[in-house]
C-alpha cells in the first residue's frame, strides 16, 4: 500500500481536467491511496485564521468551489481525498477548530510555515535567516510542532522538519536531539501521523523530510507514518518514493496510515 496524502493544485487550476492529470500520475506510480490538501491560506474562508502580507494576496479560492470540484471527481468515479493543509497559527485554534469541522475533510494535514512575521520557507525571506539565532529560530519552530500534536485538531503534520529548508542547521547536535525529542513526545500523545516528504529533495537541503534520527524517534515511540511527495506539478506526484519507502524501512516501519472521512486505517508498506 502506498499513499501521497499531500498535494496541491494551486499552479494550475481548480477544474476536473488539470485535478485528472494528478490522479492519473497517481494510477500510474502505483499510489492506491492519494490526496489533494490545498494551502488553506487561498480560501476566503481561512481570513480570521492568518493574516499578513504575504499570504493576503493570495487568498482568492472559495470552499464552496472546492468542494465541488470532489463532488464532481467523486461523480466521475474518480478515487481521491478531500484534505486541506493548514497554517498552524498559534493562538487561533478555535478558529482552526471551527474551520476544519465545517467540511467533510477525509483528513487534515497540519504545517508549520510561519514564525510571527518570518516565512521561514520563502525564498523571499531567506535573507532573514542571516539576521537571526538559528538556535532562537529552531526553538521556536520546534514549539509550535509540540503545540500543533498537544491542539489534536490534525491527522498529519506536514514535513515535520521544513525548518531545516536552506540548510540553515544548528551545529549543537545536543539540542537538535533535545528538539526531535520534545516534538515526538508531543505526537506520541496525539492523533497526529508524521510524512515522510520527498519534497526536501526537489529543495535546497536536498533531503527527505524528516531527519532519520527524527523518524527513528517517532517509530520508537510508534508514531505513524504516511508517504507524500508534497507535489505543485503532476509530475512530482510520488516522485523519489523509492527513497521514501527505504527510509521507513531502514528504521523499522513496515505501515501506514490511510484515511477517509477523519477514519484512519494500518495497511502493511508497500
């Protein structure tokens, strides 16, 4: 069994014809359980969650639109999930609650993007890193990661480590551990699965997402796992899975999670 759980459509457009070309790439890598999380930040729906001046202009989908874009996949015998993939924003979980309980996602993926004011995955933003503590920037992301798991409002957590995205990586190997620790104990106590991501890979740290002696922790502590390829393109749906599969191996894993209508269901690896 193999899943890609994170995807997205916003390069293209929400229509049946360009969602096909994700799900026929899915047929066609062998992904039996695949999925569209869309950046809930493009939903008008999502304007009292977060706010700033990056993410306003590009807010312009409307749920009502996305979900029948399913309705009419579903219709068309078309296999695919309803999901989201939400900024988690810190002091606003009612107001994510509230979001993600008014529509029938098949799951909800949970990601952190954003510390304050700081993108730390933009491109435009990469110049910030240079004007701050790494150390003071890790702790900081690894705090929202033991909030997001203690908030129970996600099925997964998207790309655990983005943090390291610019191969911006403390070099005190004690409080990296310290950090993987603390975030794995938040999980172990939660609902929340862990992704194993091929999209660090098409990035400039050039590695699976997450860090293996993070995915050891979380098998040690009996975490689970799903497989994404975090794909903008078609293209990239399950691209390097390969690699992705050898990781969960390597460390133990032998199943994933799948999900429909926030159920969640162990098959064996594929």
């Amino acid at each position: 069994m193999l899943t890609d759980y994170h995807n997205h459509l916003e390069t293209g457009t929400l229509t049946l014809d360009y969602l096909k070309k994700f799900t026929n790439q899915a047929k066609l890598m062998g992904i039996e359980h695949f999925g569209i999380s869309e950046h809930a930040y493009h939903f008008y729906q999502t304007a009292d969650i977060l706010q700033n001046d990056w993410v306003n202009p590009r807010r312009y989908y409307d749920m009502d639109d996305y979900q029948n874009l399913f309705y009419e996949a579903w219709n068309a015998q078309i296999d695919v999930k309803m999901s989201i993939e939400m900024d988690y924003t810190p002091g606003k979980h009612e107001e994510m609650k509230r979001f993600i309980s008014a529509y029938p996602f098949d799951y909800v993926i949970g990601s952190i993007h954003w510390i304050d004011d700081f993108g730390i995955d933009l491109k435009e933003y990469i110049d910030e890193w240079d004007r701050r503590d790494i150390i003071d920037v890790y702790r900081r992301y690894f705090d929202q990661v033991v909030t997001l798991a203690e908030s129970n409002l996600f099925d997964i957590i998207g790309h655990i480590d983005l943090v390291k995205i610019f191969k911006y990586i403390p070099t005190d190997h004690d409080f990296l551990l310290e950090q993987y620790d603390r975030a794995t104990e938040a999980l172990r106590n939660s609902k929340t699965c862990v992704e194993i991501s091929t999209a660090g890979l098409r990035k400039p740290i050039g590695q699976l997402y997450p860090d293996k002696r993070l995915l050891e922790m979380c098998f040690n502590k009996n975490i689970p796992i799903v497989l994404s390829s975090d794909a903008h393109f078609p293209e990239h749906v399950g691209a390097d899975f390969d690699q992705a599969i050898a990781l969960a191996k390597s460390v133990g894993y032998k199943s994933l999670m799948t999900f429909s209508k926030g159920e969640r269901t162990e098959f064996p690896l594929g």
